[in-house]
C-alpha cells in the first residue's frame, strides 16, 4: 500500500498495443480512470478507427477536450447518462 506522499511507478500500455491485432470492428470502448480519460483515448487512434460507440466516464459533461478530441477523429456527441459522455462513430456502424 502506498501511503500519502509516497509513489509508485507502473508500467502502462496503450490500448493500441493491446488491441491492435483484433481485425474486427470494437463495439464499444468505456473508458473510467478518474481524470485520465484523455490520455488512454491518444493511446487509442488505431482502436477509434475501428470503434463504433465510447462512453466516456467524466465529472464534468462532455469536458471540451474530449468532446473535440473524439469529434476530431468521427465521433458526435449522443447524450449524457449519470456521469457518462456517450459518443458514436455513424459511419463505423456500417461495417459488419
């Protein structure tokens, strides 16, 4: 356990590198990690190509720089439900 003051490092991968061999569209991608939702989507710009819905877990409504950042790359904004942002790529949802 990690006390107050005290860090720990921790090895990351993106999720480009975890799911970059899966050939298939992804369906969704949920993403909830308290504020850090931005930097798992930039390790993703090969898996959004491919992504037709996100939801993205946030406090503050659509917070404009994940709104533009998945706007950017195909995405419109859909709704909000509780805390969650949900997005969607129309012209994945071609693909079978």
């Amino acid at each position: 356990m990690v006390g107050q003051g005290e860090y720990l490092s921790v090895v990351g991968v993106t999720l480009d590198s975890v799911l970059g061999k899966l050939e298939r569209p992804v369906q969704i991608l949920k993403v909830d990690v308290d504020g850090s939702e931005l930097f798992v989507l930039r390790g993703a710009e090969q898996t959004l190509r491919r992504c037709r819905f996100v939801v993205v877990e946030n406090k503050e409504p659509a917070k404009s720089e994940i709104r533009e950042f998945l706007m950017t790359r195909g995405f419109d904004y859909v709704t909000r439900h509780e805390l969650n942002d949900m997005f969607v790529n129309v012209s994945n949802l071609q693909s079978p």
